[in-house]
C-alpha cells in the first residue's frame, strides 16, 4: 500500500479581529460568560468583499509554498466548507482558478465541521489507489455570513478563516496510519441551517426571519461531541495498535475548551499534549481542525516520526478521526 503523506500545510486568518468585548455592545453576553462557557476570547471576520473561496486560495498557496511545490503539480483540489462561495460552481472551482492549479480537478466537501478530515480521508484514497499523486485539501469557512448576530446561544462561538494541506505519496513510511469516519442524520436536527436550500428556499416573506443562519441546541451538541469524538478516536488507535500516551500531539476540532478538556480527562493524557487555537479564533468549523495543523507544524510541535491524531466533530452529525505519524 503506497503510505500518503502530509508534505505542507498552510493557513489564513482575516486580520479584523472581533474580541467578546465587542459581542457586548452586540447581544446580552459577557467576556465573563463567553471564556468560562467556552474558553474563547476573540475571533477573526472576514472583510466584507472577502470571500471563502478568497481565504481558501491564500491557505492554498501557503500550504504549496510549505511542501515546496507549484499550483501547476496539483492533480485534486478538495474544498471543505458549510460556507460555499454559491452553491455551484463549487468553491474548489475558484481556488483553482485563482491559485492558477490548470491541472487539477475540483470538488467540494459537505460534512459540516469533519469536512477536513472526510476531505483527507478522500485524498488518501485517492492517492493510494494511484489516481492522482498530489492532493490540495483545503477547510474554509465565512461563517460571519450564516451566523444569526441577534442569537446569543451562536454567535458568540464562530469565526472565519482557511487551514490547507498537501497530501502527496513520499515514500519512507511515514504518513496517514488510520482513518474513520462516521455519520447520524437522526441527529441532523440538533446543529443545523434550515434555509436557502431546496426543502426551504428563501422567499420574500421570509428572509428576515434568519432561516439561512445556524440554528444549534448547543447542550445536545455538547454531549454528542465528546462521545463521538473519544469514539473516533478509540477506533484509529485500536486501529494503529496504539495507546493514547503514545500520541505527541493531539489537534482536535476547536469548539469549545471544556468539550476538549472532557475528552483529555477519558484519555487520561495532560492538557499540553492538546494544539488549542480555539482562543484566538473561535470554531471556523471545516476550517478548525486545518489551521491548528497548520499551526502545530510551524511552531515544531511534531518531530519527524511522532504520532499525531486529529478528531473532529460536526453537524451531520458527523465525526472523524485520522492518526498520522509525522
Ligand atoms: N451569553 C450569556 N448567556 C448565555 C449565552 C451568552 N452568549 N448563551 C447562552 N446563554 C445563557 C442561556 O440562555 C442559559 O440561560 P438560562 O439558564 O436562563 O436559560 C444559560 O446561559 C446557560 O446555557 P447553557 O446552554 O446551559 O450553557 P452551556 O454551559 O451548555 O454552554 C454552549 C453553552 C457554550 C453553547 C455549550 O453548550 C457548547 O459549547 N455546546 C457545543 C457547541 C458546539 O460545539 N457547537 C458547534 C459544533 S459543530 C460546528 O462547529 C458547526
């Protein structure tokens, strides 16, 4: 089996930063409230004229620029995304057409907030069934865009941003051990956008009743989350033949602080073994999970060699998990 590799990664963050001091003047909410409940002080927002697809390309080029490679090598660009430039063409389309990648195939990923990880799992085959050789997996997000600013129980959680990497067959042995994935539509009712979509179009008679923005019962998510995410993450380790202790680094999706800290609890492993970003950018949901990669990369928190799992979670419900060794 042809081993599939990590060979860049990269990211983007808009530069407006919303701090929960400014979610004050906003909804009836504290700074107090928002890090206690959450851990998260501030936010980026992307400008106005700044579009997913905008973000995505930056992360794009940047995770090319890591691995070292030209746009022109890349065979498939995977977008992961709840916040799609239109519905067609897909957001992957225009990061190719801005990036200039004239040799890749493009498509979109919809898996809510595990959309990087289903992406990666995608590219992996891919590569391992010798289709293509080099893969550009990107999760960006403008959630300031589907975000209801007058519901106090969401809009203080999310932000904006792109996380990107470069998935490549690099011989040596080291790359992706184990990937899971998993879904539950029963439970698509608990984290949702109910409108702009077939089943409920936006109309006249109802565009200002935010029915294209989340909607979330944010205590069932909870739960969900930590189950299935100690789920996704007792499958690939089994799989891998691996302990929890035997990890380096754990980058899990970036929601909440407390949902992180339950799950270090069950794995019995400290909090410094956790990359947490969520502080500085809230939940860019498809995006989370890319950025914090990203940033565990450049800071050198993985040795070559180390193991690394990455856990997410999402609407869908969705969850997965891949354990890498670096
Ligand atoms: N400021 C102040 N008070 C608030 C706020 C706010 N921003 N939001 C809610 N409250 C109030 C509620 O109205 C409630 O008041 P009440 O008791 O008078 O009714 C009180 O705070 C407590 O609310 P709880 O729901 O009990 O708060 P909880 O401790 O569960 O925290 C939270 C809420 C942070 C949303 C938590 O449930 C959570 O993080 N859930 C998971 C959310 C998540 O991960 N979502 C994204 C997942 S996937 C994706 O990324 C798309």
């Amino acid at each position: 089996k042809r081993t599939v590799s990590i060979i860049g990664t990269g990211s983007y963050v808009p530069e407006r930063i919303m701090t929960n001091a400014e979610l004050e003047k906003l909804v009836e909410t504290s700074d107090e409230w928002i890090t206690t409940r959450t851990g998260i002080k501030e936010r980026r927002i992307a400008a106005e004229g700044e579009f997913t697809s905008d973000m995505a390309a930056k992360a794009g080029l940047n995770a090319l620029e890591n691995a070292g490679i030209t746009a022109e090598e890349v065979d498939l660009i995977l977008v992961a995304t709840v916040t799609p430039d239109m519905f067609f063409p897909s957001t992957a389309c225009f990061v190719q057409s801005k990036i200039g990648a004239k040799h890749a195939a493009c498509f979109d990923v919809s898996a809510a907030c595990s959309g990087f990880l289903y992406a990666i799992e995608i590219a992996q085959q891919f590569i391992t069934s010798h289709t293509y050789d080099t893969i550009l997996v990107i999760g960006a997000e403008k959630l300031s865009s589907i975000v209801d600013w007058s519901d106090r129980n969401t809009c203080v959680l999310f932000g904006d941003g792109a996380g990107a990497a470069v998935l490549r067959h690099r011989g040596g042995g080291h790359g992706v051990v184990s990937t899971f994935m998993a879904s539950d539509g029963g439970l698509s009712d608990i984290l949702y956008i109910p409108g702009g979509g077939s089943r409920f179009p936006i109309t006249k008679e109802n565009a200002d009743t935010r029915v294209n923005c989340i909607k979330m019962n944010g205590k069932e998510t909870y739960k969900h989350a930590v189950t299935s995410m100690l789920d996704a993450t007792n499958k690939v380790l089994a799989d891998a033949n691996l302990d929890p202790k035997d990890l380096a680094c754990v980058i899990p999706h970036q929601a909440n602080l407390r949902i992180i800290e339950a799950i270090a609890h069950r794995m019995d492993l400290p909090m410094d073994r956790f990359m947490i970003n969520l502080d500085r950018y809230g939940n860019t949901s498809a995006a989370a999970v890319a950025i914090a990669l990203d940033e565990a990369n450049r800071t050198g928190r993985m040795k070559v060699g180390d193991y690394v799992l990455l856990v997410v979670f999402g609407g869908g419900l969705t969850w997965a998990s891949s354990v890498i060794q670096w």
